[in-house]
C-alpha cells in the first residue's frame, strides 16, 4: 500500500476517548495512510485498548515509550513515519470522514510550503458541542506572529520534510510545543490557509493541557520566536507555570471558545448567566466588544488583524 499520509497521535492515559478517537481516523474515506500512536507511558487500560485495535486493522502502528511528553512522543512517530505528509490527531479529539480526503486535495492544490488547518467544533466529555470556529482570515500567518493562535494545531497537516526541517517538536516546553512548531515552520517559509469546513472536534475538558497553562508557556514561546528571527540566543531556562485548580476553567474555556467563534449573541447569554464567576480580565472586554456595532467591531479588527 502506498503510504501518502502519516497520522500520528500521542497518548497518555486516556483510556477514556482513545478508542473512539481512533476509530474516527479509521473511519476515513481516504485510506491510503498509516496511523502512528504513540503510547507516552500509559498506567491505565490506553495502551491495552490500543493493542486490541492494532490486532483488526494494519494501517495502525503502535509505539511506545516511557514517559517524556506529548512533544517527544509525537517526534517518535513523525520520524517513524513512511507518509510525505503528516496529519495529526489528539488522542480524544474526533476527525470528520472527509477530513484526510479534504486536506490532502488542499496541499496537493498547493506547493510544498502550505500548513493546512481546518474549521473545527470544540465539544465537551458527552460530544456535546460547545461552539465552532470555522472563521478563515486573509493572513493567517500575519495573525500567529502577532501572537494570535487562530488556527487550531491538531487540525494540522503539513509536509513531513517540513516538520524535520524545523526540527520537530522541541520536548522543552511541555505543553505549548505546538505553538513553538507552528512558529517555526513559518519561519522557514511555511504559510498557513485554513480551510473554511469544520472537519475537526477539539474535546474541552477540565483536566486538559490547555486548561492548566496561566500563559508563562505561550510567553517563552513567542520570546523565543522573536530571539530566532533576531538571531539571538533562545531562552530554555525554567519556565514558572504557577498553575492552581480552578472551578470554573471548564466555563472560562467555553465563554472564550463562544467568543472567538464570533457567536456574539451566545457569548453574551453565556457572560451575563456567569458573569459573577468570571473574571473581569478578558471576560468584559469580551462582553462590551460583543454588544458593539458590526462596523466599530470590523474597525477594531483591521486595527488588530490583517
């Protein structure tokens, strides 16, 4: 079987989502693939899951390693990998049919520095869906060095060379390796489109990475791009993320995920049901910019954006 495309997802115990999460890239209406999971030290039944899901179908490949991340795990399998392009998937995340079909036409249609990224719906633990984001900018590219993430990293498909050639995923920053590679592949000329389709469902849940970064993650990262195209040194010194438990971060991370869908009128029945729990940083400005005019919004946007 020719090999055009090499999907590849890392895992630690998420015995929870992983079978489902699988069988959607299973599921695809492309077939031409192989699907590289990673088990990043599993102590739950993941890794037993995932032996019994390599036994029925030999797209699958499972690797496993002690426990070093989801960056270094994700390394492991694109330099594993035999496809020319590399598409990755969260392991509770959830893949449209179409998905694989539908990027790979756009990178076909492209040349080989195109990043592809979809639309996609963010859902909660039961599949709920929460919001969707299918927003498509002029220049996404313009939009991440500024320091605005708009393009959704697990939708993700690029060329396997370009991911070696930025040196893979960097294991130092734990949780925001994804941003740091992003960065890089733009750097070395890659340009960003995002396909105007929601082919991707993003699982929001309460013990996710993304729920317990307080920024200092994304700050080295974004210094540190700016140290690269300055020709100075990096900074890998120990980044303080001062992470505490929070209540109400699943609801933050769904007012925030309202807004940015630009679901304004959803947002705001979301705000003034909980204004009380969330902070007024953010949440408040999300609320006046919300109930604004169509055209002071599309102002402010053209100030802030390409």
């Amino acid at each position: 079987m020719q090999v055009l495309i090499s999907v590849i997802t890392a895992v630690f115990n998420d015995e929870k989502f992983i079978k489902k999460s699988v069988e959607s890239i299973l599921h695809q209406s492309f077939s031409e693939f192989e699907y590289i999971i990673v088990d990043d030290g599993s102590t739950d039944k993941t890794l037993e899951i995932l032996k019994e899901i390599e036994k029925t179908d030999k797209r699958v490949i499972i690797l496993t390693q002690k426990n070093l991340g989801a960056a270094a795990a994700r390394n492991l399998g694109i330099y594993s990998a035999k496809g020319k392009y590399i598409a990755i998937q969260d392991s509770d995340d959830l893949s449209s049919p179409e998905r694989l079909k539908i990027q790979l036409e756009h990178l076909l249609k492209s040349d080989n520095n195109l990043i592809s990224f979809t639309g996609y719906e963010i859902i909660d633990s039961n599949d709920t869906i929460i919001s969707k984001n299918n927003k498509v900018y002029k220049n996404i590219n313009n939009n991440i060095l500024k320091g605005s993430f708009c393009a959704c990293h697990p939708t993700m498909m690029v060329l396997k060379e370009s991911i070696i050639k930025a040196n893979g995923y960097n294991p130092f920053y734990k949780k925001t390796e994804d941003y740091d590679l992003i960065y890089k592949l733009i750097e070395n000329n890659g340009f960003a489109e995002k396909i105007n389709l929601c082919l991707y469902s993003y699982r929001l849940r309460d013990n996710s990475e993304g729920t317990m970064n307080n920024g200092a993650y994304p700050k080295r990262v974004y210094e540190n791009h700016l140290n690269r195209i300055k020709n100075k040194p990096e900074n890998f010194k120990e980044v303080i993320n001062d992470f505490k438990k929070d209540k109400n971060v699943i609801l933050k991370r769904t007012a925030s995920a309202i807004f940015y869908s630009e679901d304004y009128s959803q947002y705001l029945k979301v705000y003034l049901k909980n204004f009380y729990k969330l902070p007024v940083n953010n949440f408040l400005y999300f609320f006046i910019y919300s109930i604004l005019p169509p055209g002071l919004k599309k102002l402010i946007k053209s100030i802030r954006f390409v």
